[in-house]
C-alpha cells in the first residue's frame, strides 16, 4: 500500500538557519504531494502541494519539488524563524483514487531557537 | 470564507459510552473526510463522505461511523468507547469537483477526545 515517510525528529535550529525535512514515498502511479503544517492545539494547514512530477511547490518562503525517479518530496527554507516552530507533515493523495484519501509520515517536530 | 468548523472542540467520556462529532465543512465543498491523530499511531484515515454516501473508508473496527448530510455537513459516531480511541479527530474538507483529481483537503482545528 501507499506509504510516506519522513525524517526522525525533533530538528532544532537557530533563527535564519537553512531547513530541509526529507520526506520520501511510496506509491503506485502519479499521487499529489503535500506539506502540511500543525501549530500547537490546532489543526492542520496547507504549506504546500504539487501534482506532477518536477513540480515545485512554495508558500512562504517554503518550497518542496516533486521528484518522480527518487520518490521524495523535500521540504526546504532558506532562513527559518521562530515562528515556523510547528510539526510538518509529508502527505500524499493518490492518483487513481475516487475520492480524497491523504497518507501521512510520522510527522516532523521543528523548533526554531531566537 | 469561513474555514472547516468542528464542535465541540474538546469532549471527557468515560468506557463504554458514544460519542458524536460534528464536522461543517467550507461553503461549497462536497466532500468530507475524518482523520484519527494519535501520538503512537500518528494520522489515520478513517474515512470520506461526498454527497451523502461513504466513498472511502479507512481500516477501523465498525464501531467507528460516520454521515453527511444533503448540505454536507457531516458527523462521526463511536460507540463502545475504548482508552485507546482518545485522540485529535480532524475533520477535512474539499471541493471534490471531479472524480479521479486529488483535491487539496482543508482542515478543521479538531475536536480532542479524552476516553477515561
């Protein structure tokens, strides 16, 4: 079946450090890719996504590109900040299903220390 | 536009009771889907309504159901209540527009259940 998985964590950081959560998947066909983001006692928030292999997709000074050969979808940023301590979640949707059914990897820990 | 609401947001149960949780999804979204968060067992899907029928389901005991309503509006039951079903019950909608394409899902703040 589809899986995901993602980098041990916690990963703690100093501001402006550069980030990389490495997220890799397995799956049959074509699926969606997704980083969602979870601020404690919240739910969860899109981050970002991207449906075909090579694209990239970036939000925030987030950005992660489809690889179709090594099945992964890496999350970078180029200079963290306190506020983007939060758990980050690698996710994907598959291609062939009707409907709208999203795998999860473990999750991420961040914090970012001022 | 108003996000995915979800009532209540937290909820004390005791062994053996139910429980209803409430889901109203984005103004215009056709389908949603409920998510079980856990700390050992992390997201699980648990399944996904679009227009009043089940469409997916995840792999839960029976004892875990759920429905939608024609104005998509949705509800998750457990009944039989067990220590292990305390968890962040998510609630996810999107718009599902068509069948095949994997519509980005929006999610709600939750609705945490502490099972004593």
């Amino acid at each position: 079946g589809d899986s995901v998985t993602q980098m041990e964590g916690p990963v703690t950081l100093s501001e402006e450090a550069f980030l990389t959560i490495n997220c890799t998947y397995t799956a049959t066909g074509y699926p969606s890719l997704f980083w969602y983001v979870q601020y404690p006692g919240e739910g969860l928030q899109l981050l970002l996504k991207a449906t075909k292999a090579d694209d990239k997709g970036s939000n925030k000074g987030f950005e992660a590109t489809y690889r179709k050969e090594t099945t992964s979808f890496h999350l970078e940023k180029g200079s963290v900040q306190v506020s983007d301590s939060a758990v980050y979640f690698c996710a994907l949707s598959p291609s062939e299903d009707s409907g709208s059914r999203l795998t999860f990897g473990e999750g991420t820990q961040l914090t970012v220390n001022p | 536009k108003a996000g995915v609401t979800q009532t209540p947001r937290y909820l004390i149960k005791t062994r053996g009771q139910q429980v209803t949780l409430s889901c109203s999804p984005i103004s215009g979204h056709r389908s949603v889907s409920w998510y079980q968060q856990t700390p050992g067992q992390g997201l699980q899907f648990l399944f996904e309504y679009f227009s009043e029928t089940q469409r997916n389901k995840g792999n839960f005991p029976g004892r875990f159901s759920g429905r939608q309503f024609s104005n998509s509006r949705s509800e998750m039951n457990v009944s039989t209540l067990e220590l292990g079903d305390s968890a962040l019950y998510l609630c996810a909608s999107s718009l599902a527009r068509t069948s095949g394409w994997a519509d980005t899902q929006y999610f709600g703040p939750g609705t945490r259940l502490t099972v004593l």
